[in-house]
C-alpha cells in the first residue's frame, strides 16, 4: 500500500492575507453616495452597519451638510459615536451644529471619555461649556476632571474605563470580575492590580489569569515589573513609553501611586502622528496647523508661515552685509561669485543633514543632552571626511574652469564649511533643548541660513587671506 505522498505546509503569511480577504467587508462609496442620492435609507443602512468606522466617516465628508446629519441619524448609537470619534475637529463641530441638544446628548454619553475630552479641547470655549451642560453629573465630573490636566498631557489622554482586581482574591473571583465588568472597559488584554486604597500594583496580561488554577490568588502571578505613566507626564513621553515596552496600554497614575486611568495604543498613535507632523511644520519654518492642510483656512495659513518668513529676512541680511563688506574682494577676482552659490548651498545643505539626524535622534529618544560631546566629535570625523571628499570634487570643477588659485580657494572653502555647517547643524538641536525650546525649530529654513551666513564669511575671508598673500 503506497504511502500518501507529503503536503507542503501552507504558508502562514499566504492564509493570513486569505483571512484578510474574505473577512473585509465589500465597501463601494459610489454605491453608497447614489443611495444617498436617491433616498433609499433602509438599504443605505444595512450596508453600512458592515463597514468599518473609518470607512464610514469618510463617506460623511463626502456629503452636503443636510446629507451627513441624516445619514448620521440612521447609524446606531454605540456605531455613530466610534464614527464621530474618527472625523476631524472641525468636521465633528460643524456635524454637532446640526444635531438637536437630546442628539447631542446621546452622542456625548456614547463618547469614550479620552475622544469627549479630545473634542473639548478642539472646540471654542464657548462652545465647550455648551455641551458640558448636556453631561449628565457623572459624565461632567468626569469630564472637568480630565480636562483639568495641562493640555498635551497624559492626563488628557487616559480614561477611567479599565478593569482592576484585588491582589488577594482568587484567579476565579478575578476571572469573574472581569467577566462581569469588561464590557465597559477601553481593553481587557491587560488586567490592572490595585490595593483596597486604588494604589497601582502590577499590570498582568489576561493569558495569566486564564492559564493559572482558578484557586490560586492574584499576588502569586503579579511580578511588580511594570511601567506607570503619571498623569502630568508630557503625552510623547507616553508614545516613547509604549514603543520602548511594546504595550497595548499604560497605567496613569497620580504622585501618590492612586491609579487613575489607562493610555491606550490607538490614542496614543493618534499622538505620534500629530507631533510627527508638527516636527515637520516646525522644520520648514511655520508654526503647526492645528488642522489638516485641506481644511485650513486662507488667513490661518498666511498668519502660520508669514512670521518666520519674516524672521529669516532679517536673518539673511547678513549674507548680504558680509558680501558688501568683502566688494574689494569681488571686485578684484569676479570668478569667485561663480562658486559662491555652490559653497552655500554645500554648507547649508550639511547642516540641514545633521540637524535633521539629530532632531529625530532627540524625538525618538535615543540620545539626550548629555550626549552632545560625544555626538559632536562624532559628527565632527563624518563632516571631516565628506568636506574632503567634495572638496576634491569642487576644485578639478574650478581648475578647469578658472584656475589653480581660486581653485586652491574654492577647495579649501568646501572644506570649512561642510564642516561648520555640519556641526552647526548638530549643535542648534540641543542648544535649543537645553533652553527647553523644540529642537525641531533648528531643522531647515533656520539652520540653512545659519550655515549660510557662516559659509560667506568663511569663503571671503579665506579668498581675502590668500589673495592677499599671492
């Protein structure tokens, strides 16, 4: 009897995508919007109650105004809260104008608490204190309790919405506990520790409780090697956090050890993308938009980037007091304005390397001030070597072109001001941390025109020198 012959093994990655596939719902907006168009709102309805959250708040930012609140009222209430919760500030607000206040009510007690604190903080205060009103008394000590915390805080962030047991119960006493109370809780992956006072203990993973006897107690799983946040921590010390320990979620606590909420992963994603972006604003020289670029209004856009366009003619004005000052200079060798454009360019183009590396260095965490000494002989033996390089470069380009001489200038111009502008590039970052600005500011528009300036006088200084010996 032939033995069967051996399969391969699936592969695991190919099954997965399978999964993936036949587990996605069929999402068509054109189908969506022409139910819309036609009013068919019970079919309009049952098609939506399968799509995902997201995919739903973009097909109301597809709508006319008078569109989106009635297709917001067909949605259930616990599914039309996740919707509101993905939709942007400005669009939430203009969506909250065209419910009527028992509406709103609803929707603002199906609010998780971090999204309900998140949209008070987005909305004028007036506003705010509207919808405060409409919080039933538990809900409004809740809310004045969150947005009591400095903004951009964890305490911002957290919500009270966690499961937590007593060490001395038993694995089944807290397995039903958690049986009993996790429909209300923002996640059950990891279970939170706390004494009779709500001092934070340990934090273990739901697979614990599930893989020890049912008659074993609490304090005999928990290690108490676990990570805490506290509520006045700045929110990238959360990210950072959360990224170091690859965690679902993070205890809040306050100066005494009392727990006092969770951080969740999805918020606080929410949050590495909006300092990613304003680390971006900032290094092209603008204040941050609050909004997204879309729906930003003209004058916002004018007020966010007109001051540091400002600042930096001013900035640059010294290129142009160095140059007058050196016109003997020009005037006897007119062939050095050919290069003047490269050499500054070279120089603040190094810089803005360096800074850029050490700006996401400090964001991420991975270096500190103290570590400028070292960064910066670092960084000095790698501008070293990619001065010379270019150095070479630039003087067979001016040899050919105009001479040994200003070729010799040029060459040794190339040089210095990679390398100044370089190390400019790596200082400014913690210079500005030391005196507790962003780093971010010393990325792009600035730090060029810092090496810009450095690479003028550099270069005619070094041409007056040695023409001046010659």
């Amino acid at each position: 009897m032939a033995s069967p012959s051996p399969q391969t093994p699936p592969n695991p990655e190919a099954l997965a995508n399978a999964r993936i596939m036949t587990t996605l719902p069929t999402i068509d907006h054109q189908e969506a919007l022409a139910l819309v168009a036609k009013q068919h709102w019970a079919e309009l309805r049952s098609q939506l109650a399968r799509w995902p959250e997201p995919e739903i708040a973009d097909l109301l930012i597809e709508l006319t105004p008078a569109e989106q609140v009635v297709v917001f009222r067909l949605l259930p209430r616990s599914l039309s809260s996740e919707v509101f919760a993905h939709l942007e500030g400005d669009e939430q607000n203009d969506l909250l104008g065209q419910l009527n206040s028992e509406e709103t009510r609803q929707l603002l007690a199906n609010l998780s608490p971090d999204d309900r604190t998140q949209l008070f903080e987005e909305l004028p205060g007036l506003a705010t204190q509207k919808l405060l009103n409409l919080l039933s008394p538990e809900d409004l000590r809740e809310a004045r309790q969150l947005l009591g915390y400095p903004e951009e805080s964890v305490g911002r962030l957290m919500t009270p919405d966690y499961v937590a047991v007593r060490p001395e119960w038993t694995i089944g006493q807290a397995l039903e506990h958690i049986r009993s109370r996790g429909r209300d809780s923002e996640t059950v992956n990891i279970i939170y520790i706390t004494d009779a006072q709500w001092h934070f203990v340990d934090a273990v993973e739901l697979r614990r409780f599930i893989l020890h006897p049912p008659d074993e107690t609490v304090s005999q799983i928990v290690d108490e090697n676990h990570v805490v946040l506290s509520a006045f921590d700045d929110r990238e010390e959360a990210v950072q956090a959360l990224r170091r320990y690859d965690l679902p979620a993070l205890p809040v606590v306050d100066s005494q050890g009392v727990m006092l909420g969770i951080v969740t992963f999805d918020d606080l994603l929410d949050v590495a993308d909006e300092e990613a972006t304003e680390d971006f604003h900032k290094g092209a020289a603008m204040t941050p938009l609050k909004t997204s670029y879309p729906d930003a209004k003209i004058y916002e856009l004018v007020k966010k980037r007109a001051p540091w366009l400002v600042t930096l003619i001013f900035v640059n004005i010294f290129s142009g007091a160095v140059i007058a000052a050196f016109e003997d200079t020009i005037a006897a060798v007119v062939s050095l304005v050919f290069f003047m454009p490269l050499l500054i360019g070279s120089s603040g183009n190094a810089g803005a390397q360096a800074s850029t590396l050490m700006v996401r260095a400090l964001a991420m965490g991975e270096v500190e001030l103290r570590d400028w000494g070292r960064l910066f002989s670092k960084e000095l033996l790698v501008s070293g070597l990619l001065g010379l390089f270019m150095s070479i470069v630039v003087a067979v380009l001016a040899f050919v072109r105009v001479g040994p001489e200003v070729a010799l200038i040029v060459a040794l111009t190339m040089f210095i001001v990679v390398m100044v502008g370089s190390l400019i590039g790596t200082l400014m970052p913690f210079i500005l941390s030391r005196f507790g600005m962003d780093p971010a500011t010393a990325s792009g528009p600035l730090i060029t025109s810092l090496a810009d300036i450095a690479g003028v006088v550099i270069y005619f200084s070094l041409a007056t020198w040695l023409l001046g010996l010659w």
